[in-house]
C-alpha cells in the first residue's frame, strides 16, 4: 500500500494526498506522541511501583497546498476542510456534529491506523488575498499555502472510528477456540488466546451475552478479568474439612452466643439482652490463589439481613479483617452475598511441609448478628474468588431481573443495551466500572458471576453464551 | 488510580442490599457512571465518616444541562477499579460552566444538621451514649437502620432535655464528648460508611502493651513534602509529679503535698522535671489518683500531627494497599520510625519509641496528584477528662 493520509467524517472524505486537490508536503506531516501522567507509589524503602499512567491527547499539525483548477476550486477546496473541521468542533461543545477520524498508513505498512480527531483547524497565510498568492500557481494548478492543526486520540485504532463493526475473536470455556459464542457456567469462564489480540495497547471491548439452556433471570453481574497465570484454587467449600480450618459447623451458625470467639475484638450491645458477638470462620489460604479477586459467599438458603460479613485474610495469632469499615450486609432476597475485592498475596509464598502457602495464613470470614432482630440462622455452602487482576465490570439490572434478552456491553460505543425485542422501551441493565480492556498477546479469561434470587443449585446452573469481539489499539502505528 | 461517580437519584428508603438497593426496588433511578480518576477529592472525619467530595463531570452540550438538572440531591458512590466503595453521600452543591458540571457532595451523617429531634425523648437518667444513638439511628431515615456496629457505649449521660430547635446532630456532638464507658475512659467517636451503616467505637488505647495491630503500615519514604514537619517540645513534660489537695474534711490540715509519682524513662531521657497538680479540695487519695494520671499524660511530649502520604501503603498482611483506604478512625504506623510496631516493646519505652503511630482523626484524599493528607489524633486524655469532670483546670505549674 502507499502512503495514506485521509481526513473523513463519514459523509466526505478528503485524501490528503491526491496532488489534485490537496498535496503534503515532504516532512509535512508531524504527529506527537501522548502526553503521560505517571504516578508511582512505594510501601517500602527502594520499592517503586508504578500505580496509575494517564495518556491524554496528542497534537498532529499537516503542512500543505490546497489547489484546484481554478481559483475557485481552491476555494472550494479550502471550504470543504473548514466545513469538516467546524462540524467536529461543535460536537464537543454543543452535541451535535460528527465525529471524525484521520487514516494514516506508511508506505508498505499492512494497514491503517486510525486516530479520532477531537478539534481541530485549518490555517492559511495572513496575506494570503494578495495579488501573488491569488494567483500563485504549482505547475498547472492554482494553489495557496495552508497547515492543519488537530488534537487527535492517544490512541491509534485498527478499526475505522466511524464504523461498529468490532472483530469478533474466538474464545474457549476448556475446549477448542470457537467464534460464535461458547457456553460459560456460573463462576466459569471464557478464555481469549494470545494470537487473537494484536495491537501494543490495551484492546477494547464489546462483550456479547445471550441466554443458554441453563439460562435464568439475574439481578447483578460481575465480569472478572483474569490475567495469567491463573488461579486454580478460586472456590473453598464451608463443610470441607480440607478447607476450613476454623470453627464448626459446617454450615450452620446458631441464634446465641455465635462459635470460636476466642478472637474477637469487640463487644457490642445491639439488643435488649445478649450482647451480639462475632464469628469466625477461616479457610486455610491456598498457593493457588493469588492476586486481586472480587469474594462471594454462597449460601444454601437466603440469608438474612440482620448478618453482617467481612473477610480477609491474615496470620494466626489474630483474625484481621480487610477493613473493619467494609462489612456488607446481604439483599435478603439473593443466596450469594458480594463480599468485595480482596487482594491475596502478589506472589506464592514458600511452602511448608503441610503443603500450603503458610500455615498460619487464612481467609477469614467475620460474621456480626444483629441481635435486635429476630433470632436467624444462616446456612453457607462456599466461598468463591472472582479473579479482577485485570479489571472488573459490574453490569446492574434495573428493575426486575434480566429476563431472557441478549445483553451486549459495547466500550467501543460506550453504551450497554439489549437486542432482542424484549423488553422493549428501555435498556434493562447498566454497566459500571469500566468496560473491560484486554492485554495484546496474552491469554487471558474473562470470568462471569451472577446473582439472581433463584435457589442455590439453580443459581449455580445458570449458564450463558459468550460472544467476545475487539478493537486493537496502538500508541504509535500500526505496521 | 481509577475512580468511577455512579448517581442515583435521590431516594430516602431502606439501603437495604448487599450493594445495591432492594433487589426489587426501582433501578431507574441510574442517572450515571463517570470517570472522575482525575478531578476526585474526598475527605473522611470524626465525627461523621465520609466528609466531603467532590469530582467534575464532562458532558457535552445539551447533555450538561439535563446532568446539572437531575443530579442535585442524588445519591452518588465512588467506586475504586475494584468495585470497592472508596466514598458514599450525597450531592449537595452543583455548578455547570463551559459543559463542565462541578459537583460536591456530603457524607450521610451530614443529614443529621437538617432533621429535629423530637422533645423529650430521653427522660431517664440512666440513658447512656449507646441509647440515645441507637435512637438517632432509628430516627434518621437515610441512615441504615441496623445497630451491629454500635459498640456498648454504656456511659450514663443521663436525661436528655432537646429543645424544640436542636437538630439530630446537636444532641450526638454534644454527648460524644464524653468517654466511651466508666471502665474505658477514652473518647468515642461515630461514622458512617459504607451502604450507611453507622459505627460506634473508642479510640484507640496505646497505653494498652503492646498496643493494638495497625490497620496500615507506611513507608517513611511515602510521606510526601517536606516530611512530617512538626516539632515537639519539652515544654509541657514533667515526669515527676506532686498533687496539692487541700481536704476540706479534715480542718487540722493545709494544703498537703502528696508523694511523687515519678516516670524513670522520661527522667533518663529528659532529666528531672518536677511539677505540682492543684488537686483542690478533694481529698489525698483522689489527689493521687489524679497525680498518676496525670503522669501519664505529661510524661513523654504529645502532640498533633498531619503529613501527607503517597499512592501507596501496606495492609495489616503485609500486601500493598491504595492510600485512599485510608479512613479516619484506623490505626497507623509509619514503620521505619517505630521500632517497635511489631507490638512487643514494653510499657512506656514503647510509647517513648512510637516515632509516628496514631490514630487518624481525619483525611483528605486528591486523586490528582495520588496523595492523602492524615491528621493523626491526641491519645491518652483521660487525665483532662477527669480533671474536667471534677471541675478542676488541670494545669500544672
């Protein structure tokens, strides 16, 4: 291919580069790069770690003659880019315009790459209405001096920004790489491999979701990306004698005086007579765990709103919470409870002889009862970890649960909606976080958790099909 | 770091819900989810737990004048990339100038300003601190309705008169100044965090050996500026203490001196620095109990300290934690100064040798520039409580 350089918004576009109308001159291209805000953090003496990188815009200036036949062409010409460049300029200030992209390619490059142009101008000479550059002429054609200055996107795009037609990347629950979508269980995933990511930066996203066989209503989603390596320990039952390590029963906590409690920090008086204490329950923390994760507690039956829960994880002369502010309290209506994000330690720690990571690390579970309330048992099958390393997503419904629809998250588009026909008038979820991005040329899974208020074994069946596409991305170009 | 504003229109019911409101309630109420990584502040404090917040929406043309319409008195959340609540109150300001909407927000135990008790509520005099917020909590509409986190605040207070014009918040400020418990004399404080739920609790007590585990470890290397910046003086140490009580019961005596209670450490460190307590007219064994803790908290310098501190710190597990966890009400050391934050040191030496351990009063987090600014709280005045209790001014000379 030659060298590319376009303007378009989608109703015209205009090749730089045609020597009719408008001509480049050598060098007169230049194209910056982003500017970057870095922020660095460091919990020791002599350990840094970058904790955040900001790219903002870039600025691209273009040097050039605007020619024509005639001076009029010229004219003409000239209007044409004012004409684009003032329509984008009012879609940021007003909401209306289009949007615009500049298509670069270098000569002998495989394809082009896309920037979206926010702003921008053309600029002609002051004295550019006198006689010599009126008729100023480049060999046969009337021609003036002109420059274009933009503010352009961090970002190069593989895919035109003007259109939203994503490529669709095969995924795989365990088996074969597939396009089309492939069956993911509650808790379980849907892998991307390597290859199907190109680009240097991180690739956006549409996520696609429809119903399966094992498909019911949900309330909340959670879509956990997963960057390898990957966790292989992410569910630890409650009646699991090789799990839980602390406090008894398995599964079943009493109206009084609550079990272990040779821990607890607190005395509160919540009610008119016994005094609520804590509980505790622990599960040996597994080298198969690592990383940042997002913890659910699954119940047999729905729990009641008067249990409060917190977790964390910490050594084995005290039951530390992650945070004592950070108790949640249960919907009542669901048999999963959210937890929140817990970060187990960054790297495996040497093991012991026991063969666990180190045996006096746990994950802890607080339990606090309101006493005020009528007296409740609650019952607690699992705990799971959702693995969120790379990023999680929360979709929320809006007012029952989703019924059966296909749900499609764009962050190309920056909008979440439904397809099918039902329900109709309005968007039934919204999405928050952020849209889910993927790493270039590493496989990585996205891992989904639902919650809906069907029972424990019909939530667990719940099942989707998953239908992943992209857009990759570059800082520079495309080559 | 990576902050999202999720806002809801404003609702007043139960927060019941795991995160979200009843399951069966309306979630139409969505207004929208925004970045605000860049232009985030937000402040925690006791009293109250969230303080204030502000952020700055974009949105262009139309859309910023239908955003600056709807979102005065909406509930908004400040997600981290976690999903974890990092703020949560309510909008209370608005401003809307060249597409950009500037919004600020209030902690929920700000609403207490706008609500009035009604009279005569607490008529017993035994009604303790944990009674009359319990009452409050169940009063407020906007705060969750559930009692688990109000410690057994038991100290009696007595009756309460609330005047017609006295707020919900007049009547907590003005008995939260009294301690936690007869047997805990150390003040308690009340926030509200996350989904509303309201906490009741002491502070921190330091005297305890060792003291209590931190919440957050920091690296000295983290603190930002031009350090801690504070200065300590011996100005008000003494570490050899005389109380002077004139006992009006017994006619045949002046005013007496009682025996000194001396601190060793503090003489070893600083030398010898005598003072006496004017215990006035209570007799010999109150005046040495009020020597003695006096002792304690004249013996070593106090003081108030506020420093800023990075992106980053460590959690209790040792794993890296984002600075803006931190809230007012943890515990934290600054690990490289304090030798002994492993918890062992001993009795006062370990006090002496907390170069920086406290107990944060207040914080204020900007995510512009990744850093938080922490005012850590005096400790240790059970001596001014109880010289106040006895009417008595506490100075020594």
């Amino acid at each position: 291919m030659a060298f590319t350089l376009k303007l378009s918004n989608d109703y015209v576009t205009v090749d730089l580069m045609n020597a009719t109308d408008y001509k480049v001159y050598d060098g007169g291209f230049n194209i910056g790069l982003p500017e970057v805000e870095r922020e660095l953090g460091v919990i020791r003496p002599g350990f840094f770690r970058p904790v955040s990188e900001i790219f903002s815009y870039r600025e691209a200036t273009i040097k050039l003659d605007i020619m024509g036949t005639t001076r009029s062409d010229v004219l003409t010409n000239l209007r044409q880019l004012q004409r684009m460049f003032r329509r984008t300029n009012s879609r940021d200030r007003l909401s209306v315009g289009r949007r615009m992209e500049l298509q670069y390619q270098w000569d002998g490059a495989s394809q082009i790459t896309y920037f979206e142009v926010y702003s921008g101008d053309v600029n002609v000479p002051d004295d550019v209405l006198q006689l010599e550059k009126m008729f100023y002429m480049r060999g046969t054609k009337y021609a003036i001096e002109a420059s274009i200055t933009m503010t352009v996107s961090a970002d190069g795009y593989g895919i035109s920004v003007l259109s939203s037609t994503l490529t669709e990347v095969a995924l795989s629950n365990g088996g074969s790489y597939v396009t089309g979508g492939v069956t993911v269980a509650n808790g379980a995933y849907a892998e991307v491999a390597s290859t199907s990511l190109t680009g240097a930066s991180p690739l956006i996203t549409k996520i696609v979701v429809a119903p399966s066989t094992g498909y019911t209503a949900w309330n909340t989603m959670f879509i956990g990306h997963e960057l390898g390596p990957y966790s292989t320990k992410l569910k630890y039952d409650i009646g699991d004698s090789g799990d839980l390590v602390y406090d008894t029963p398995p599964g079943t906590l009493g109206v009084s005086g609550g079990y272990g409690g040779t821990h607890e920090e607190w005395l509160y008086g919540t009610g008119t007579s016994t005094p609520g204490t804590w509980a505790n329950l622990a599960w040996a923390y597994d080298n198969g765990t690592i990383g940042m994760f997002y913890a659910f507690l699954h119940g047999y039956t729905k729990t009641a709103e008067n249990f409060k829960f917190a977790i964390g994880i910490d050594d084995y002369t005290r039951f530390g919470i992650r945070n004592v502010k950070d108790f949640v309290r249960p919907s009542g209506y669901c048999n999963t409870i959210p937890l929140g994000a817990l970060q187990l330690p960054s790297v495996p720690l040497e093991l012991t002889a026991l063969g666990n990571i180190h045996e006096d690390l746990w994950i802890g579970l607080w339990v606090a009862k309101d006493y005020t309330l009528a007296d409740k048992t609650l019952s607690l099958d699992f705990l799971s970890f959702l693995p969120i390393n790379g990023g999680l997503r929360i979709w929320q419904a809006r007012t029952t649960a989703v019924t059966s629809c296909t749900m499609i998250d764009d962050g190309w588009a920056g909008i979440e909606y439904v397809k099918d026909s039902t329900p109709k008038y309005w968007t039934p979820f919204y999405g928050l976080i952020e849209p889910i991005k993927l790493e270039p040329g590493l496989n990585q899974r996205l891992r989904f958790q639902s919650i809906g208020t069907q029972d424990n074994a019909t939530e667990q069946a719940r099942e989707l099909v998953v239908q992943l596409y992209v857009v990759p991305t570059w800082p520079t170009l495309a080559l | 770091m990576k902050f999202y504003a999720s806002i809801w229109r404003n609702y007043y019911d139960d927060c019941v819900g795991g995160i979200w409101r009843n399951l069966t309630n309306d979630h139409m109420g969505f207004i929208g989810n925004f970045d605000v990584s860049q232009t985030l502040s937000f402040s925690t404090q006791l009293n109250g737990g969230f303080g204030t917040c502000s952020f700055e929406v974009f949105l262009p043309g139309a859309l910023a004048s239908a955003g600056y319409n709807e979102i005065l008195g909406g509930h908004v959340v400040i997600f981290d990339r976690y999903g974890d609540r990092t703020y949560e109150g309510r909008i209370t300001d608005v401003s809307l100038e060249n597409g950009i909407i500037s919004v600020t927000a209030d902690g929920y135990y700000s609403q207490g300003n706008y609500i009035m008790m009604p009279t005569e509520l607490w008529t017993a005099d035994e009604t303790t601190i944990g009674d009359i917020v319990k009452d409050c909590v169940e009063y407020m509409d906007c705060w969750n309705p559930t009692y688990v986190f109000i410690q057994d605040a038991n100290f009696i207070v007595g009756k309460q008169e609330s005047t017609e014009e006295q707020k919900v918040n007049d009547i907590l400020e003005k008995i939260l100044k009294f301690p936690f418990r007869e047997d805990y004399v150390l003040p308690v404080y009340l926030a509200i965090w996350s989904q509303r739920m309201v906490y009741l609790f002491p502070e921190i007590d330091l005297d305890l050996n060792p003291y209590p585990y931190p919440d957050w470890l920091i690296s000295a290397k983290s603190i930002i500026g031009e350090g801690i910046g504070t200065s300590t003086t011996l100005e008000n140490v003494y570490n050899r203490i005389y109380a002077l009580f004139d006992d009006t019961a017994d006619d045949s005596t002046g005013p007496t001196l009682t025996t000194a209670a001396d601190s060793y450490m503090s003489q070893y460190l600083y030398g010898i620095r005598e003072g006496v307590l004017n215990t006035g007219e209570y007799g010999q064994t109150m005046g040495e109990e009020l020597r003695d803790l006096a002792l304690k908290r004249y013996e070593f310098p106090v003081q108030q300290i506020s420093f800023s501190v990075g992106p980053l710190v460590q959690n209790l597990s040792g794993a890296q934690a984002e600075s803006y966890r931190i809230r007012a009400g943890d515990f934290i050391i600054v690990k490289d100064l304090d030798e002994t934050y492993q918890g062992y040191g001993g009795g006062s030496r370990s006090k002496m040798l907390r170069g920086l351990t406290g107990f944060v009063v207040s914080t204020n987090y900007s995510s512009k520039d990744g850093t938080i600014d922490i005012q850590l709280g005096m400790t240790n005045w059970k001596f001014e409580y109880q010289m106040a209790r006895l009417g008595l001014d506490g100075g020594i000379s």
